[in-house]
C-alpha cells in the first residue's frame, strides 16, 4: 500500500462524525449483507465522479462490506452498454442517459434505476475563444452573432438524452436560437472535448469540469454559462443500475449508496478534503489531468477566461446536508419534460410512474436513515430556473408544452 493511500485511509477513519450507527453499518451482517461484495462501477474522467473514487480509496466501501472497484470508460455510450449487457454493476452517470435507456429512446430498452444524486451544480457551457474575441461571450451577443453569420454553428453535448444536452438545448432556446433547427449538435466524449476544440470541430460545447477550465487554461475557449446560473443546485450525474440488479442484490445496493453517501459527506466537509480529492482523482487512472485544473472550480474559484474572476457559492456539491444526494421524483421528471419538448419522445410518457418506477426512494431512505443523514419530507421540490420559469413536477405535461421554443 503506498503512503499516500495509507494518508487517505488514515484520514477517512479520523472522520469519528461520520460513522454509521453503533456498532458499524447497520446493515453489515445477518440477512442484511451485501449479497455481492465486489461492484464494479464505470466512471467518465470528470470532477463528478470524486465520490465514488473517494468511497473506494478512503475505505467506505469496505466499511459497509463490499469492495468498489471503480472502471474508467472512454464514453457514455460505452457506460450504457456496459450497464445494460452487465460487464458494469452500476455506473456513475448521466441522469438523463437512465431515463433514456429506461423508455428506448438512447439505446437498447431496459428497466433502469437511479439509486443516488451524486452531485448537483459545476457544469458550463463553453465558447471558443475565437467567437469570443468577435463579441459572443453569452447567450444573447452568441444568438445576435448567429442571426447575423450566415455559416452553420456546431455544438456538442456528451449524450443525446443526458444533462449536458439539456443544459445547452435550455440555455440556447433561452436566448432564441432552436437547437434542433439552428444550429448543428454533435455528441463528444468529455475527455475528447478541448482537443475538438482545439482543432476547430466546434463553436462551443456543454460538459462537466474540469474540461471548461481546461479550456481556458489552454486558452482555446471562455466559460459563457455555468449550470449553476442556469438553475441552482440542478440535479447532474446519479448512481445509476439496472432495475435488475436492485431486485437481486437489494442489499449490495443500499451498501453502495451509503459508501458513496459517506464519501461525499467526507469530501463536502473542509476545503482540505476537497484538495485531497482533487490530488486522487487529478491522477491517470482517473480524470488524468492537472491538479490546478480540477481544485479551482470544485472550490468555487472561478474565472471565464476574459478576465473576469468571481467566487461561486454554488459551485459543485457533494453532500449539502445530504441535500445533493435524494432522488426527488421531481428531478427525474424534468429531464422527461425536457425530452419531450426536443422530440426525443414522441408523446408524453407517465411522468410520475416512470419517475417511481427509476428512483429508488426507499432504498435511499433506508441508507440515509442508517448514517443519520436528514431525509426531505417531499418527494417533489420547486425550483425556477434562469429563464424565470418555475419547476415542482405537479403538471409536467403542461410544463413541457409551455416553452415557445421547442421541437
């Protein structure tokens, strides 16, 4: 074991507040053991995956009886295959790549489930740096630049059905400009990101850091939008499985959400930790990149690359009081709505019943519950987004229909 591992493990077992109940997880023997031990789960080299990592290196996982063995994929295609064909038992991943596998629309049918929020805030929308020195720095000067140019504009999200292609598909609609009809949409893996960039494949593109400060590092793009600004504390990557494997190892899943749950507690407690975090998952065999590129931001420091530089109290959660991490039906909903509205789906599916049937509400009450970690009364919650436009999941078929831009 090296000494930086044995510094981690010293460090997560230091953390007294964050055991479980008395007498170790409550869940750890007897009828309640994880029937599986080993789980492998699929990771894309972005910031967000630091929970899961973390679980693994700082020993949560073993703490609640299994062993996580985290599983850098190149793509999200490539998670979804793996998750539907089981070669990966669960997957750090996009929220709205489950609710597409779920109904057919972004691969082969499966039944799916969503047994976590890992993070919520700390994606962006970047522009190169070459529409930004001709005056587009946001969303009203790009879509004033796009009415006035008459060449095709490209931009590229990291699934057809994911966060990031609703991000930029409501952020683009905001200003006026019709993803489907005004511009082209290309799918890049996130890591493939700034190297498109960099040789001219696309205007801007919408992806998880640390790949929008690497841009500006690299001085080949500006950040226009966080998602933050778009709607705060959005619901981003979940920990995500099949229907199937929650039905034959329950108790594996439960272990797994409160490992994971334990981690991000651990990394939201003190900026220390965050620079522990950002130091593990900087390495190759997970994001692979600077340690500078991935600290700033999950901090809150950020700049957009034209010289402006502002402290975020918004940025990229983990934990919040265990408000990052509850599956709210709501959440799961919104991203059906938004299918909808860009003609993924073709007519609207039963919101809330799909929405039950993915979240696993009660197997996160459970884990939740056994490391005292508060629990929403509601499994619905309210938000507006930047647009002024209110979201609470009471009448998402209306909602969805409501948008003057859509497809």
């Amino acid at each position: 074991m090296s000494a930086e591992r044995r510094k981690l493990l010293a460090a997560g077992a230091a953390l007294g507040g964050l055991s479980a109940l008395p007498g170790g997880g409550a869940f750890a023997a007897g009828s309640d053991k994880p029937e599986k031990e080993e789980v492998r789960i699929g990771f894309i080299p972005l910031t967000d995956c630091a929970s899961v990592v973390m679980a693994a290196a700082l020993g949560f996982d073993r703490k609640h009886g299994i062993k996580i063995v985290p599983t850098k994929e190149a793509s999200w295609a490539g998670v979804r295959d793996k998750l539907v064909n089981g070669e990966l038992d669960m997957a750090h991943v996009l929220y709205g790549l489950i609710y597409g596998v779920h109904l057919g629309v972004a691969g082969p049918k499966k039944d799916m489930a969503v047994l976590m929020t890992l993070n919520n805030n700390g994606q962006a929308i970047t522009l190169s740096k070459k529409l930004a020195e001709a005056g587009a720095v946001d969303g009203a000067s790009l879509a004033k630049a796009m009415r006035k140019d008459r060449r095709e504009y490209t931009f590229a999200q990291t699934f057809p059905t994911g966060t990031h292609a609703m991000w930029l598909y409501y952020w683009l609609a905001a200003a006026g400009v019709d993803p489907m009809k005004g511009a082209k949409v290309i799918t890049v893996p996130p890591p493939q990101m700034v190297a498109n960039m960099r040789v001219g494949n696309m205007d801007g593109f919408c992806v998880g850091e640390p790949w929008n400060h690497r841009a500006i590092i690299d001085g080949i793009g500006i950040t226009a939008a966080t998602t933050q600004d778009i709607w705060k504390d959005h619901p981003e990557k979940v920990l995500g499985t099949t229907g199937d494997f929650v039905k034959k190892y329950p108790n594996t899943a439960r272990a797994v959400i409160m490992a994971v749950l334990e981690a991000g507690r651990w990394i939201d407690a003190s900026l220390s930790n965050k620079q522990k975090m950002a130091e593990t998952i900087a390495d190759k065999a997970y994001v692979n990149t600077s340690v500078d590129a991935i600290n700033q931001r999950i901090l809150g420091r950020y700049q957009n690359g034209l010289g402006k530089t502002w402290d975020d109290p918004n940025h990229m959660k983990f934990f919040n009081d265990g408000q990052v991490n509850f599956p709210w039906l709501s959440d799961g909903m919104w991203f059906l709505t938004q299918h909808k509205r860009w003609g993924l789906i073709k007519e609207h599916p039963d919101y809330l019943g799909t929405a039950r049937q993915i979240n696993q509400v009660e197997l996160y009450k459970q884990a939740a519950g056994a490391l005292g970690v508060a629990v929403p009364k509601d499994v619905m919650r309210s938000s507006k987004l930047f647009d002024g436009v209110v979201w609470d999941g009471k009448d998402p078929a209306r909602y969805a229909d409501s948008f003057k831009v859509r497809a």
